[in-house]
C-alpha cells in the first residue's frame, strides 16, 4: 500500500483526500472490507451508495486534515458526515466518486512489477 493523496479546492481552500492504513482501518471497521465498501461506491451495481461514498469521503478528507494539521501546526476542524455531503453535492458527487476511487486504486496498487 502505498500513502496516496490528491488535493481539490472547496470554497476557496485547497484540501487533500489521503488514503493510508487509518483510512483504510475506518472502512473496515464500517464496512468489514474495502471490496465491500467500493462496491458500493463505484456505482457498479446501479446507483453509488450515499452513504458509503460520504463516510469514505469523510474518513479521507479528515485524515487529510489531520496530517496537514501535523505538519503544518495547524488546527483546522475536522469535517462533519453533513459537511460533507454539502461538499460532495456541491462540487459534484460524479466528479468526486472519481477522485475518491482514483485515489484508492492508486494507494492499493502493488509496487511489484511483473
């Protein structure tokens, strides 16, 4: 697994989507797997689960935060579940799934080359 981030502005900030092993844990401990979950969020059966794609969202954008916070000794609040399916309905939940499943392939792929 590699550490895997993508920024995107929102109202003038610009945030990042990490996708590491904490993200990683937070959806399985929802979820039991990350298949579970990217099944329902990448719209394969039908329409993308709202929920699975806001609380992934969430768990991304506030690790985000949390590892900006860090380096930079910021303290930027983390965002809520409503915030952000503002965020998402804003922007664009097309686009975003995107991002958000972009940013997990990325971080899952293997290293190894064959």
């Amino acid at each position: 697994m590699k550490d895997v981030d993508k920024k995107f502005e929102y109202k003038g900030k610009e945030y990042r989507l990490a996708f590491n092993l904490n993200v990683m844990e937070e959806i399985q401990d929802e979820y039991e797997t990350l298949d579970k979950w990217g099944s329902l969020t990448d719209g394969s059966n039908g329409e993308v689960n709202a929920k699975a794609v806001i609380f992934g969202f969430t768990a991304m954008l506030n690790e985000g935060i949390d590892m900006d916070n860090e380096d930079n000794g910021t303290d930027i609040k983390p965002f809520t579940h409503k915030q952000v399916g503002r965020l998402l309905t804003e922007i664009g939940l097309e686009n975003m799934t995107k991002q958000l499943n972009d940013v997990v392939v990325e971080s899952t792929k293997s290293d190894e080359k064959n």
